[in-house]
C-alpha cells in the first residue's frame, strides 16, 4: 500500500517536473510578444465550458516563432492560468509552478513530441488569435478540486514570462438566470 502511494507521488512529481521544464524550454528572446485576453462570452455558467480569447502580437521589429504544445487541442500547452476569487484570494497556488500559476499539463505524461502545427510565427505587428478552455486549462488544480463555482473572479494567463493582462469574469450557478462577463481590465 505505502509502495503504491509512493509510486504515484514519484510519477506525479516527474510530471509536475516536466511540465515546468518543458515550459521554461522556450527559446530565449527579448520581450517581443504580447498577450492579451478577452471573455469569449458573456454567458459563463457553472459546470460548462469557460472559453477565453488569447490574442498573441509579435511587438518586436522582427519575425518570431513560438511552440504552442499540442496546439490542435483545447487547451494548448504551454499556457498557463492564474486565478483569483472577489477577496483576492489566488486560488490556483500551488507547490509545482511558481507564481500561483497553474497548466493542466502538470497532469500530462513526457509522450509530447512538436508537431509542425505546434510552431506559431508572426512578422512584426502580426496577430494569433484562438479561444483557450479555462475550465480544461484548470483541471486537477489542487486549490479547485470541483473547478470554479458560480462567483466573480480574476483572470490571467501566460505563455513562460509573457503574461497577459487581467480580465474579471462571473460565473452563474445553473438555476440562476444568465447575466454577462465582465470586461477586460486595462
């Protein structure tokens, strides 16, 4: 029993291990990308999808590439989510990434190998733009081991050191009637 349960420590901190050191595996470049978040909806509800923009500009005067890990999934890697409730409480602390920030991918295994779709490049001034699943970025997040309750909260992700601005959202219960996501923050 005890080898069990030390077994399974020893995997998940390999694949917290992992998770880190593929993230910080990003090539090294000056502050060149800019990230940006919206509510993709007003209609947040307790239980079902929390879909949120993230919109990436290359700001630097030349080209840049980025991996997005497994970028034909919802989420992608590599992206990361910090979460705060109405008191400020940051929900999303934890022992594995520092910063309070937080990525499914922790829960992942080392089978990633890049996929040519998994590069994103932008010329100068160019844009990505997809929707990221908040509720799949933060599932087995020990401080949200049922996810996020109907409540308002504070949001933010980031890609390594680029990290994006903060936007408010409100998640309604399933009985009460839909009011909308607040917007973004300056």
């Amino acid at each position: 029993m005890v080898a069990k349960i030390m077994k399974k420590i020893i995997i998940a901190a390999a694949l917290l291990t992992l998770s880190y050191v593929m993230a910080l595996a990003q090539p090294q470049r000056e502050a060149s990308l800019s990230l940006r978040i919206e509510p993709e909806t007003s209609d947040y509800v307790e239980g079902q999808d929390l879909p949120i923009r993230l919109t990436f500009r290359n700001v630097s005067k030349t080209p840049i590439t980025f991996t997005l890990a497994e970028n034909d999934k919802d989420p992608p890697g590599f992206i990361w989510a910090r979460v705060w409730d109405s008191k400020g409480n940051l929900l999303t602390q934890n022992d594995t990434l520092k910063d309070g920030w937080w990525t499914f991918w922790v829960m992942w295994s080392s089978t990633y190998t890049e996929k040519p779709s998994d590069r994103i490049s932008l010329l100068r001034g160019e844009k990505y733009t997809r929707t990221v699943n908040l509720r799949g970025l933060l599932a087995g997040c020990p401080g949200l081991p049922r996810g996020l309750k109907a409540g308002t909260y504070r949001v933010q992700l980031a890609l390594g050191a680029d990290v994006s601005n903060e936007i408010e959202i409100t998640i309604m219960s399933k009985s009460q009637p839909q009011k909308g996501a607040k917007g973004a923050k300056a």
